[in-house]
C-alpha cells in the first residue's frame, strides 16, 4: 500500500533517487507521473492480493454477525 502515495502524489528528492537505483531492473506497467516513483509489477501484484484477502476477511466476518 506505501507505494501508491509517491505514485500519485510525489516523494522527496533523496528518497526518490535511492530508490530509482535500486529498483531500475524491475518491470513496470503504470505509466509515469512528472517524476513520481513507479510502482513495480510485484507491488502491484501485492496489493491486488492485500485487497482480495481483506474483501473476503470482511465478507466472512460480516456473515458471522
């Protein structure tokens, strides 16, 4: 999920630019945003897990009640 606020809406400078570094070799579907950080196919794939496991934890638990 922390990577969808530098996404839309910027990151500081020296924050941007290690992480840039680090991650030039990944594989990236989004297009860019001035000069945002892009999130990578693996933290998009994450966070479509993250939601579809608290969908289905909410639905489980709200038929319980």
């Amino acid at each position: 999920m922390f990577w969808w606020f530098p996404y839309l809406f910027g990151w500081p400078k020296p924050f941007t630019e290690n992480v840039e570094e680090e991650n030039k070799r990944t594989f990236r579907i989004l297009p860019p945003i001035k000069d945002h950080l892009i999130p990578d196919l693996v933290h998009i794939g994450i966070t479509i897990l993250i939601w579809i496991n608290w969908i289905l934890s909410s639905k489980e638990v709200l038929q319980r009640i």
